[in-house]
DNA sequence: GTCTATATCGGGATAGAC
DNA sequence: GTCTATCCCGATATAGAC
C-alpha cells in the first residue's frame, strides 16, 4: 500500500528478505521475489546483478539489524541478574518480531559454515570479552562460579530453541498458533527464574 | 567397500541421507546421490519413482530410528533425577553419532509444517504423558514445582541447540572441531547441573 | 535390474526496445 | 529504470536397449 513510496531496491530487498527467510536460498524462486515486489524480474538482475548477490545483501542487513541489539546489552554496566533479565527478555521481544530469522540464519550457516567468519568482529562483537564478563560476574556475591562458555550458550538455546524449532515443539506440547505466542512470552519470565535459580548459592 | 555386500535400495538409501541431511531437499541433487551411492541416476526413479518420494522415505527413516530412543528413556521407571540424567546422556550421545540430524529434521519442518502432523502419535509417543510425568514428578520431594511444557523445552533447547547452532556458536566460542566436539561431551555433565540446580529446593 | 540416450521443463541470466 | 523476449543450462524424469 506504501509501495509507492518506497524505491525499489528497498522494495526488493523486503520482497527478497521474506521469500529467502521463509524458504531459504536453495528453495527461493527469483519470479517469486519478483511477484511479491510488484516488479520485473531482470529488475532484480539490474540491482542485484545474481540471485547470490541479492541473496548476500538480504543475509548481511539481517545481521547487521540484530547484531548491535545484543551487543548493546551485552556491554551495558548492570549486575549479572539485570543483565540476564534485559537480555532475554530483549532477545525474545526481538525474536517475536522476526521469528523466522533464526532458522533462517541458522539454516544458511550450516550450509556454508565459512560464511559466517569474521561478520562477528565487523560488527563489533568481541566474544571474549563477554565470556571473561560471565567468568567475573559469577562466583561474586550470591552466585554460582559457571563455565562462562557453557553458560552461555544454555542462555541462547533456552531463548532460541522455541523459535527455531516450532512446528515440532508446537505439535508436541499441542498448542494452536495463538496459545504458542502467549508461550513465547511467557517463557521470559520462565526462562529467567529457571537461569537464577541454576545459578544462585544454596 | 562394503558395497557390494548391499541391496542397491540400502545403497540408495544411505547415500541419500547423507546427500539430503548435508544440503536439505531443495540444495540437493539427485545426480549427486546416485554418485555417492556408485549407481546411475535412473535407478534412483526406478526404486524411488521420484525426488520427493525418496526424500519421504529418508526423511521418515531418520524419524522412526530416533523416536524409540525417546521414548524408551521417557517411559523409564526411575525417579526424577536419574531420568532427566539419562535422557541427557542418551539424547547427547545419539546426537554426537548423527550431528546433523537435528538441523536437517527441523529445517525440513519449517519449510513444510504440516509434514510432521501424526507422526509422533504414530511412533507411539504420547506427549501428555510425558507432560504429566513431569508434572507430578517435580513438585515432590526435594524438587521444586514447575510448568512442565516450559520444563521439557528447557530441557530439549540445552541439549540441542549446541548441535544446530554448531557454527555461529563454534565461532563464538572459538574452538576447533576437536576442542567444539569435547565442548559437547561436557555438556552432559553441565546440562545436568544447571538443570537439577534450577528444580531443586533451596 | 541396470545402463544410455533423450525428452521436457524450470529457472537464472542477458539482450535490447522503450 | 523498467519492460518483453529469449537464451541456455541444469535438473527431474522417462523411453528403451541390454
């Protein structure tokens, strides 16, 4: 409805973001993209010159959006339980917004582990720094010394298994579309509790 | 080198898992399992008929090879604790046999939801069981009561994430394959940890 | 059952008019 | 910049000989 007003590589890019997200690289059609921009398709060769390159520009601007969300919690100055609380409860707000970015992302590494190399660092995220902050943060005050590593990732799984893994854990736990969302969101709560409490002293 | 010792169906069949898992459905080519399986590429439509149809009968397979396993753990008799250990133990190693099974069954999903409709109720696995045990399991004794969808989740996100997410998350954390696959054999111990830590009383 | 040859079509990419 | 027409390859699938 708004098409008018935007240009149309920004109307590519969406057309192509959707498409690509929901079916992944190998599955997309290029006529797709096209029909759900409104829009030719050589147009797509004239912005994009190949389906690779279109593709590569989808894939970079949907790290480039996410990146310094998690970056910015990650470096705020908050004790260890506020941290933990702003980062999920951040993470799973944004993931609501874009729940199909994960497994798209995901999916996408796994079949070109290479390209991921590097991106982290471009964007400023700098892993060590934030495993050296869990080492220092925990085994002070009230909590729990954690292999930082391992910490964080059962943080990511927690927050983001749900989302990549839908239709199984739908189907299992027998949810309808509505009662999932409102299971997303509770799980903020959830998964908070189920972390501090793994982590306090007794 | 075994070869010749098998049915040209296996034969189909195991070169198609391997092609199908790596690459998903879309990204592969069927010239390219009838040269890992050392046949023609017509006697792959001769035994499947068609891409699809040999891809359901991979895609089921991997399925009903890994659901008895489950369940087997599930329906053990034991208290809590030993239940959730084993079902770790079991899950992480059957998963280190097949690393990729976890990203190829859960991409496939996602591209076709509806695929995995009935199938669970078909392998025999009753998910308000599963529920339910956990439900009256925790709560007693020295455990502290909690939702069990949310619970089960936790639980299956520890455990498989790490698997899915193997390269953002191998880059993060910046290890080798070597060092990545010691990192998942620790997480046997870890999960249970930070698991009975999170339900116990304090 | 297994192979070679071929049909058929879809999809990425380009040429060229407007 | 945008469209129509077309090229051309790669991939699924089939026909038919052995």
């Amino acid at each position: 409805m708004t098409n008018e007003l935007k240009s149309t590589e920004a109307l590519i890019l969406d057309a192509a973001r959707t498409i690509f997200i929901r079916k992944g690289f190998a599955a997309s059609r290029m006529q797709e993209i096209a029909d759900a921009a409104g829009i030719n398709k050589s147009l797509l060769h004239y912005y994009f010159r190949s389906k690779e390159q279109l593709f590569e520009a989808v894939f970079s601007r949907a790290l480039e959006n996410f990146i310094p969300r998690v970056k910015n919690i990650i470096e705020a100055e908050l004790p260890l339980d506020q941290k933990i609380s702003r980062f999920v409860e951040t993470y799973i707000d944004t993931l609501l917004q874009n729940p199909y970015l994960p497994a798209f992302v995901i999916h996408e590494l796994n079949m070109n582990p290479g390209k991921f190399a590097g991106r982290l660092k471009n964007a400023g995220l700098k892993p060590e720094i934030i495993l050296q902050n869990i080492e220092e943060e925990t085994g002070r005050e009230a909590f729990l010394k954690v292999r930082p590593d391992h910490f964080m990732v059962n943080l990511l799984g927690l927050v983001i298994f749900p989302f990549i893994a839908r239709p199984v854990v739908q189907e299992v736990l027998q949810k309808t579309d509505e009662q999932y969302k409102t299971f997303l969101m509770e799980r903020k709560e959830q998964i908070i509790q189920f972390v501090m409490n793994a982590i306090t002293k007794t």
